[in-house]
C-alpha cells in the first residue's frame, strides 16, 4: 500500500510550474527497490507527463553504453563509442520537455553505466531552464554515486528515506536455479540458467513454480528476479569460493554474445585467473570502450582482472600498467605512479619493461615533470628487445619532452625516423599520427606555414576512431584549428571547430570535449564574441569536472581569466587565478597563466615577468595567439630574453604577415603600454538590461520557439554554449522557464506579438 509523500508532491508541483526538480531516492536495503517509484510514476502518469524509466541492471556498471540514452532513443540510438552521450541524452529531453513536463526515474544509481552517471551529475545543471524531476535511486553510502548524489543536492534534491517494508521468510535449502541465478545477479534469464544447469527450461518448471509461489523470485516479463537482494546474496556467499567463480566463468561464456560483452566481462572478472586468449580479448575491448566513457571506470576494471593473476604473471603486469595508463586521464595521476613504481622491473622481459616504462614517463608528463619522464624513456631505448611498434611510441613521447622542454632541435633529429616509419606504414592512422606530431613540432620552431601544411593533411586524411585514439590537442581538426587561429584565421577555424567537435564526439573520443571548448573560447574571443567565449570556457570548466580530467583546468581558468578581463570582470577574473601557480619546472600551459596574471596587472605582475625571463621559449611563447604577445613585454624595460625570442620567431616566421606584425607591436619601443587596461565593470547586474548581447541574440530564438540544438545551429556555436547563456539569463531575469523567457522577451519587443 502506497502512501503520499510530500516530496513527491512537492517535487510534481515544481513540474506544473515549468521549473526543474530532483529526488534522491533511498533504496530499500533488502530489495534494492522502492516503493516511493511507484507511487512517482503513477501520480505523473495522472498529470500526462512524460516518463523516462531505467531499470537497475547489475552489469551495467562495466558497460560502455548509455542505458539512459538507450531508454530514450530505443532502436534509433547508433553506438557512439561512449562519444557524445550526455549531448545526445539532453538533446532528446530537451525536444522531449517541450511538450510536457517530463520525469526520469534512475531506478538504481550504483548499478547504473558510466555513461549514466556521468549525465546525471551534469545534465540536471544544464537542462535546468527544463521542466524536468530527476528521481535517482541510491544506496545510501555508496563510494559509486558520491557525486552524483553531491552534484543532485547542489541542485537542490530533496531525499526520501528508506523504509524496510515484510519480506517472506524463506525455509528449506536453495535448489540448483536459485543457486545459478544468485551467481547470475539480482535478475537472471532463465534460458542462461538452464544452459548453465545443463537441462531443458522444461525440467525447472517446479523450481520455478516453487519459488514464485514462496515469493523468492517475481516474474518480470523476460527475466526472473529475486524479490529479496539479501537473500540473493546469502545464496550466493553460501556456494564454496571455487564453485562460485567456476560458475562466473560458464555464466560469463553462455553471455558471450554480440551486444553483452559487459554482461560477460562482468561475470569473467569474478571468475579465476585461468582465462582464454579470448577471454582476454573480449575483456581489453571492454576496458578500450569503457575508457572512451570514463577512464576511472576503465582503470577500475583494469585493476579488477589484474588481481585475477599472480603478481608475476605477464597479464597482471599488463592489465595493471593498462589501469595506470587510464588513470592517468584522470585526477589521479599521483596513484596511477604510485602503482607501477612499485612494480619490480626485475623479472620483466624487455618488451613489458619498455612498455611500463613508456606510461610512467607520459604520467610524468602530465604532472608536469619531464626531466623525470625522460629518464624513464632513455631506459625504455636502451632495452635490446622492442618491436618497431613500441620503439615508436618511446621516441615520439621522447621528442614531446623535448619540445615541452624547449628543446625542439633535439625533437627535430627525433622526428626523422618517424616520419621514415610512417612513410613505409601499412596503417593510415600512424601516417595520420606523424603528420600531426611532424606539425606541431614545425610549430613549435615558429614553421608556421609547414605546420599549417601538415596539419591539413593530416586533417584530410584517415578517420581517427576510439578504437586508435590521439590523445588531445592531437586530433587532427583541434589541432588545425588552433594552428589557424596562431595565423589570425579564425573564420575558417570557427567552422572547422564546430564541424570537428561534432564529428570528434561521433568517433567516441569523449575526453576531448574540454579541449575542444577551450579551443572554442579561444577563437571566441579573437572574434571578439566576449560572451560567447566565456560561455565556452565555463563549459570546457564544467565538463573537466564531469569527466574528471585535470590537465586542461588551469589551461581552460587562464583562458577565461583573460576574456573576463576583456569583459570588464576582474572579480571574477582574480578568483579565477587566485590558485594559479608558475613551477619552476614549466608545463605546456603555465605560459597562459602567466600571460593572463600580466594581462589582469595584478600584484602577480612582476612575478610572471620574471617567470617568462627564465622560461619563454619559442616553443611556449608559440602556444599563445600572436596578439597577445605585446602584453608579455614591460614598455619600460622589455626583457632582453623575451625579445630574442620574439626575434626567432618573426625570422623564422619572416611569410606570416600575422606574426610579423605581432612581433614588431611587441617589440616597437614607442608605444605606451603593452598591456590592456582592463575595462570597468559597469554592466547592471540584474534584470533585462543585464543580458549580453549574445544571451538577447538566444532568448529572442527561444521566444520564437526553437529548441537549444536549432539555436546553436543558427548562432554557428555549440549547443553547451546555449544552454549556458540561458543559464545565465535565467539567473539574471530570476525565472526557471523558458515560457516566463519567452513572455518577457515579448514585453521588451525582443520578438513582435502576433497580430
């Protein structure tokens, strides 16, 4: 019997007046279930809103796959690789809510995807001008869902409790299906069972019979399930450690089919360590596509069959080095060295020495320490047995420390044999892999026309999939474009931006998206589009958090601190930097940060001009647009240093006219001041004559009743863009609904009224 809870009415209320809303639903304890759904569903159902169910499968933690974007687009979704989920999730909810109010019911967090997750500590803050009631169940304590949990009470969740409602004792001991189906998971089919059993479905029909009649399973359409999670859970600790992985192992055999490798995976990680090279296989594509979606998940995963073998085993060596290498695209790079430094090189063969030894030095790299990385990768050189392959991978990450370091003569020599190897590969992608790297070192010696080159070629050439990814900016369109905007060509960059981001999300390589809107912000702001770039730069912020990525925050803040300067808000802009830090060992992006604390004139001023005395070189000096180069010299007493750099690049650079000229207003001793007075904040901060330009230019397309990815398609920006100007105006106007927008935006004369 259902009862009324207040936070469901109050959460349905919310809905009727266009707002957003969000429950935390605890799970009952026993039955990992809870009645408050029901009672959810049934009560929106008489409202004639729209209803998105995701039914709490177990092996869904290790799929690759949005079960949320699955319930949404049924058979239409394609599979993406993990690419683009959360877009295409809010795409359809936003086409969805428009009309009616719509209620997504997560039934079980902890055994949701990734890819699920992900959205939820997302979705709800940027579809929150949506009427839409987030309804997440959770287990309470759950390590999993923290921060889905975390991110929904910043929303503003209210939680309903959990209560233990009569559950059947249960006599008499487990018979073989229910033992086969605890090991299987909460719900199990019974056609899997029966395989596993060795006997027709025919010969269960008295288990079957037995057990619905004694309330131990309910039938659920298409699979059994296990009314009781306790019980279930008390067969299965009861079968004997060796019985229970043996049976994981035929379990996750009868599943090995196209479309439940995860089911499958899920079942062989809990078996034993004596698997097939088969088995092995499924399991790396798993933990490839998995990584796409979440590398912390893929890690996981990773470190999860790693402990299936002995410690000397090659396959513990390899899956764990593979855990390491994911975690590293994470926040968790300092774990990820922990782990493989305390690996004995002793017993390893020359090839897993090499290798381990190649994902500790691009660790290395990404905290920033690469005199460390390159001592591990001259180790890695000097072993006698490596393939062509792996030697490869050592040299071209050898030469990115040499660029990193400045040393780009060093990275020229190392650039010959790739390119010779690339020439006489059989494989597009590496040719696609050697012009991009042959490109960018062309940049950073100041080429910028060979690189430009290159960069178009590569471009043009082969198409990069998650299945062989570069890790970003070297995809081929990023990484084009930002070659563009250093040549002041920022329309054709805009273009090759929206297209490439798109096309990028589409091949699955999701963990590029920061990258992308940094990007984006960049040439935002060399458009003087000052609010849409610092729409960009909030979303590459906000999705750096989602995705728990590190390396491209203080890169993306810097960025943003220099465009609210440009905008007139030097609050925002000093908050924004008030962590920053210039190390004494630069990494790539410390120059922006430098650049930006000069272009705010802080008490920082003097800091960064000595800190760009020691360090700019040409290769960092390259990494900004020329035309913030005359803000890196004081007009007093220019830096010799710096001055002889600017000198390389323009001689070098003698056919860019963009660089040219830059260099000259960087070095021209009659101008007054190299840096940019920062406007004044003088904007009303409130109501309609508080909107920008481009938040007028979205509501105005609101009001005439576009939905946020036809805005975006028009406004030629992305549709995180969008969703953030309306975020903004919501704030400003305090209202939650795009109807209240829309009636507002006809008052002011925003749109005509009919007639």
């Amino acid at each position: 019997m259902t009862r009324d809870r207040p936070e469901i009415a109050g959460a349905l209320a919310h809905l009727r007046q266009g707002r957003p809303s969000a429950l935390l639903v605890e799970l009952d304890p026993r039955t990992r279930a809870a009645e408050s759904f029901s009672e959810l569903i049934a009560a929106a159902q008489a409202s004639e809103f729209g209803i998105v169910t995701v039914p709490a499968v177990e092996s869904d933690q290790l799929s690759a796959r949005s079960r949320l974007l699955d319930t949404l687009a049924g058979a239409e979704v394609q599979d993406t690789g993990g690419g683009a989920i959360a877009d295409q999730v809010a795409e359809l909810l936003d086409s969805m809510s428009q009309n009616a109010p719509v209620v997504v019911v997560v039934e079980d967090a902890d055994w949701s995807d990734p890819a699920t997750l992900s959205a939820l500590r997302a979705l709800p803050r940027i579809l929150g001008h949506l009427p839409i009631l987030w309804a997440v169940g959770v287990e309470p304590e759950s390590s999993r869902t923290s921060r889905v949990v975390n991110a929904l009470r910043q929303f503003g969740a209210a939680t309903i409790t959990a209560e233990s409602g009569d559950h059947r004792a249960v006599a008499g001991k487990p018979v073989g299906l229910l033992q086969v189906g605890a090991v299987i998971g909460i719900e199990f089919e019974l056609d899997v069972a029966a395989r596993v059993l060795g006997r027709p479905v025919g010969s269960l029909l008295g288990e079957i019979d037995n057990a619905l009649a004694t309330g131990i399973l309910v039938d659920d359409g298409s699979v059994l399930r296990f009314t009781d999670a306790q019980l279930r859970r008390s067969i299965c600790d009861a079968l004997p450690p060796s019985a229970r992985k043996a049976l994981h192992y035929d379990i996750a055999e009868e599943m090995m089919r196209p479309g439940t490798e995860s089911k499958a995976v899920w079942h062989l990680v809990r078996s034993t360590g004596r698997l097939t090279d088969d088995d092995l296989d499924v399991v790396r594509r798993s933990i490839s596509r998995l990584a796409t979606v979440a590398p912390e998940d893929a890690a996981e995963l990773a470190l999860q069959v790693s402990n299936l073998f002995t410690a000397s085993d090659p396959h513990h060596i390899e899956f764990i080095t593979t855990a390491a290498e994911h975690l590293g695209n994470t926040s968790r790079v300092g774990e990820a060295l922990s782990i493989l430094e305390r690996i004995n090189v002793g017993g390893l063969s020359d090839r897993e020495e090499a290798r381990l030894r190649l994902v500790i030095a691009r660790l290395h790299q990404a905290a920033g320490d690469d005199t460390e990385a390159m001592t591990h990768l001259s180790r890695a050189l000097a072993l006698p047995e490596i393939d062509a392959e792996l030697r490869l991978a050592l040299v071209k990450t050898q030469a990115v420390g040499h660029i990193n370091l400045g040393e780009t003569e060093a990275a020229d020599q190392l650039t010959r044999p790739i390119v010779r190897s690339a020439q006489h590969s059989q494989d597009p992608a590496t040719k696609v892999s050697a012009d991009l790297f042959a490109s960018q070192l062309a940049f950073s010696q100041a080429k910028v026309t060979k690189a430009l080159r290159l960069a178009e070629q590569a471009a043009s050439g082969v198409e990069v999939s998650a299945t062989r990814p570069l890790v970003a900016p070297r995809i081929p369109e990023l990484w084009l474009s930002t070659v563009l905007l250093s040549t002041d060509r920022a329309d054709e960059a805009s273009e090759i931006l929206l297209a490439g981001q798109r096309h990028s999300e589409r091949r699955g390589l999701a963990w590029s998206v920061p990258y992308w809107h940094t990007v984006r912000a960049i040439e935002r702001w060399m458009h003087d589009e000052l609010d849409d770039a610092a729409a960009e730069a909030e979303t590459a912020l906000h999705a750096a958090e989602r995705l728990d990525i590190v390396r491209s925050l203080q890169l993306t803040r810097s960025v943003l601190a220099i465009v609210e300067v440009d905008r007139g808000k030097l609050a925002h802009a000093r908050h924004l930097l008030s962590a920053a830090t210039l190390p004494p060992r630069p990494r790539t992006y410390d120059i922006w940060t430098a650049a930006a604390l000069l272009r705010l004139a802080t008490g920082e001023a003097d800091y960064a001009h000595q800190w760009l005395d020691r360090h700019a070189n040409v290769a960092r000096l390259m990494t900004l647009p020329p035309r913030v180069w005359p803000s890196l010299v004081y007009p007093s007493a220019p830096s010799e240093a710096i001055l002889l750099r600017l000198g390389d690049i323009a001689h070098t650079s003698q056919d860019q006219r963009v660089i040219v000229s830059a260099v000259a207003a960087a070095t021209s001793a009659s101008r007054e001041s190299s840096t940019p007075r920062p406007r004044a904040e003088g904007r009303v901060a409130w109501g309609w004559a508080s909107l920008t330009v481009s938040e007028l230019r979205v509501a105005r397309l609101v009001a005439e009743g576009h939905t946020n990815r036809a805005i975006a398609e028009q406004l030629h920006v992305s549709v995180h863009t969008v969703g953030t100007h309306l975020r903004h105006a919501f704030t400003k106007l305090d209202i939650n609904t795009r109807v209240e927008l829309t009636r507002l935006a006809l008052q002011h004369g925003v749109v005509p009224t009919e007639g």
